[in-house]
C-alpha cells in the first residue's frame, strides 16, 4: 500500500509510542533473561504500528481488550510504563495487585479489560460492556475494540462471539494481526479462505485490510474503522498483514521461520523512522533523543517497581475491584 498521508502530530505521537513499546518490550526480555519474570515474555515487535494506531484511535469512554502483543496500542490507550512494569514484576501495587502475570493485566477504570486466556476469549467481555450499556442507555458514541491474531481467528468461542456482534450490529471493531504463523503454524494450514478479511461478510462485519508495516496505512484503515463503528454502521474488521519478528515468547526461538520470509517482511519501526526523516518530519538526532527518552522512562519505572513490595497471598486484599468501584458502578445502572 502506498503512502496514506494522515495528521502530522498524530504520525508522531504514533512513532513515539511505537518506540516506547519497544523499549518496553527489549527491556521486558532483558528481565526474563534476569530470572526477574515468572512465566515467558511475550514481546510485540513488528506489530508496533497496528497496536498504537488501534490505541490511538479509541479515547476515553471506549472499551479495549487487548491481545498479548499489543503494548504499543495498552500505552496508546492509556497504560502507564509503571503500571507494566509492577504487573510483570508481581507487585501488589500494580493495577492486578501481582497477580495473573506479566500479560493477564487491565485497567477497569479506563477501561483497558484485563486479558484472559485462552486466546479468543476476550470479544465476549467487550460485547457485554457494549450491550450492557445499551440496555441502560448510556452507550452513547462508545466503541469497543478487541485484538487477535491469525491462530485466535480460529477460536470457537471468538466466532460465536463475532455473530453476536453482526446480529446486534454493536459499535465493535476486531483487530486482526495476521502475522503469518500461529504459534509455530503456517496461515496455510490454519486459514482456507483467501484472506481472513473474507470472514468480515460472513458474520455482518465491514472488512478492511491494510499493511501492518506501514504505519500511515494502519493509521488510516483502523481510524476509518473506528470512525465507522462510532457512526453507528456496525462492527468492523481490520486484517492487517505483517510478519511476528519476535518468537511466541522468549521461550521460542522462531527457528521454524524461513530466512526468505524474515526477508519479505519488514520491521514498521524503522520502517516508519526512516518515512518521517524523508518527508522533514523528524531528524536523526530527534529520533536518536527519542529512543533515549523511552528507554529512560522504562528504567525508571522498572527500578521503581523494584523497590515496591511484592504480592502476599497471605495479607493481601487480593480485589482488583474496590468497593468504590462497585458501588459507583451500581450507582451508573
């Protein structure tokens, strides 16, 4: 797809959270390597510039479940650096209070649900949340968003969820990373259609289909879908193609990947950088000072959150939801 020119200062916002996540993630591999993650590290690169676009296009109000490569699209949406970190690190400050590991984390007061496995498993919840506020009349202009990838498409429980969503043409847009493999598995043996965009029609879904590796084109696609949903016109579907330039986790060495498909991919982050510096958006010392600043800002929080307590299963008040929450909740009913 050729260029797709969209705001300015969104472009950047967009490339600066790109770096930010993966500053995120590098360092999140570096602490599993360090023993100082329980569980695998799953890391998001190549997927930066779908994830943020889809964080930047919803805003508050919105509903977002995402998936466990979609740190640039948590921090779009309004997750903090800290709050990762205490998750990841187990500290009974985070928003989990240390339970449920480095992925299974939310926010319910901004609306970020936190992630279930198995994979597929989370449009149910978004759904909930739109129809629940229909029936009580106040889903206004509010969008839910769900991420997933080419292997979750396959999920029973993700398409009975879909038809829900095409029968009562709720305000939802699904994100679909195809990054090609899932897990270890090939598109081919896990897809018979010729795209997954063709799915769109069959569950009353508008379909669109952009290149993950373009970061214009992902800004523009999913800022349709979003706009398109928020209208009233029903759930929307965005395929996006790229490639998983990371394993399935840290565990995962990706060597099932053949050189000649790690060559046709490429890698959206400098992909991006090296657009904005052709088009005077950016300069080498800029993106340099960038790159420095996100990395700061990770250490700062990771060092942070080492100093904070870990969870005790044997004190701790282990609700995630207080009573706060609850009693504002049933006082919006």
């Amino acid at each position: 797809m050729g260029q797709i020119m969209t705001d300015p200062a969104l472009r950047l916002k967009l490339y600066k959270l790109m770096t930010l996540a993966r500053a995120s993630d590098d360092r999140m591999a570096k602490l599993k390597a360090q023993n100082e993650v329980a569980g695998s590290a799953f890391l998001g690169r190549g997927q930066e510039a779908f994830s943020g676009a889809a964080g930047l296009h919803l805003k508050s109000g919105d509903v977002f479940a995402p998936c466990i490569r979609d740190q640039a699209g948590r921090f779009a949406f309004g997750e903090t650096p800290l709050d990762c970190v205490r998750t990841v690190l187990g500290r009974s400050t985070g928003p989990m209070k240390g339970r449920d590991g480095n992925i299974h984390r939310g926010n319910w007061g901004i609306g970020l649900l936190p992630f279930i496995s198995h994979l597929g498993a989370m449009i149910s919840p978004v759904l909930g949340v739109l129809l629940a506020r229909r029936l009580a009349g106040r889903l206004g202009d509010s969008v839910g968003a769900a991420s997933i990838g080419d292997g979750g498409m396959s999920a029973g429980a993700l398409n009975e969820a879909l038809t829900i969503a095409g029968v009562e043409r709720l305000p939802f847009v699904l994100l679909v990373a195809d990054n090609r493999y899932s897990y270890s598995t090939t598109s081919d043996r896990t897809y018979a259609c010729a795209h997954l965009v063709d799915r769109a029609a069959a569950f009353g879904f508008a379909g669109h289909r952009c290149d993950g590796t373009d970061a214009d084109a992902c800004l523009a696609t999913v800022g349709a879908a979003v706009a398109a949903a928020r209208a009233g016109m029903g759930p929307q579907m965005v395929v996006a193609d790229l490639l998983r330039l990371a394993g399935h986790g840290t565990h995962d060495d990706a060597s099932y990947v053949p050189e000649d498909v790690r060559s046709r991919w490429g890698d959206c982050l400098p992909l991006f950088e090296r657009t904005l510096m052709q088009q005077g958006l950016l300069s080498a010392d800029e993106a340099s000072r960038i790159r420095e600043e996100a990395r700061a800002e990770i250490e700062a929080a990771v060092e942070q959150a080492r100093s904070e307590p870990q969870a005790d299963p044997a004190t701790d008040d282990w609700q995630v939801r207080s009573e706060r929450d609850l009693v504002n909740l049933r006082a919006a009913r």
